[in-house]
C-alpha cells in the first residue's frame, strides 16, 4: 500500500514538472512574431482551430530537416503536451467547463511555438543556401 501511494505522489510530481517545463518553453516564444509565409503554410490565417494548424506544422517541421538541434528536444516536449491536452480535451464538455477555452489557449501555444520553430529553421536554411550556394543557383 505505501509503495502505491508513493509511486502515485512520484507521478503526480513528474507530470507537474512535465507540465511547468512545457508551459515555460512556450511563454519563451510567444512574444516572437511569425512570418506571414509560416502563417499561411500552417493555415492559422484561414481560420483552421489551432490542433488542426499545430498538426500542419508539425508534418512541416518533420520535413524541414533541421540542420541543427535547434529547438528538437524541446519541440519533443511540446508535441507530448499537445497529445496530453487533446487526451484532455476528450473529457465531455459538462465536466470541464471553463478549462476547456484554457485548453484551447494551451493548443493555440502549442502551435505558435511549432510556428516559431518552423520560422526558424527555414530562416536558418535561407541563410545557409545563400552563404554556400553559387551565385548562379541562387533564386
């Protein structure tokens, strides 16, 4: 019975930490502003809900190699919280209530941190095609 209780306490420690770690990594980008290019690719501006635009970029993200590790273990982080709040979000409506719209702000951050990694890594790749490209295969 005590080593229930005490792997349960450890649990509920680990998946706290889990979730302060992902709720920092993303108040650390949400000041940073996304192209209109990555906004448009991840259909944020046509109105899509913001698992369907966090989804989009995370495809994108997987086929936009990194050239670095810039930002992969902590979009790692993040990919697991977003399946943790869609598992949460499955919870009928009546017995979230008001978590639910927090839910979809927590989504919504979500996506906007795999925007800024998708932001960055085509930035990064811009910068590199025009350092080590000839100038007769630049665009």
């Amino acid at each position: 019975m005590t080593a229930v209780f005490v792997m349960a306490v450890s649990l509920a420690a680990l998946a706290h930490s889990f979730i302060s770690h992902c709720r920092t990594l993303l108040r650390a980008v949400a000041n940073i502003q996304v192209s209109q290019n990555v906004r448009t690719l991840s259909g944020l501006d046509f109105g899509r809900t913001a698992m369907e635009a966090f989804s989009r970029l995370a495809l994108l993200l997987q086929l936009c190699t990194p050239m670095t590790a810039e930002r992969t273990r902590e979009l790692r982080f993040v990919r697991l919280y977003c399946a943790f709040l869609k598992l949460a979000g499955l919870v009928p409506p009546p017995l979230l209530g008001r978590e639910r719209i927090w839910l979809q702000r927590e989504v919504a951050a979500c996506a906007h941190f795999a925007a800024v990694a998708l932001d960055e890594r085509i930035s990064r790749i811009r910068r590199f095609c025009e350092h080590s490209l000839p100038d007769t295969l630049r665009p």
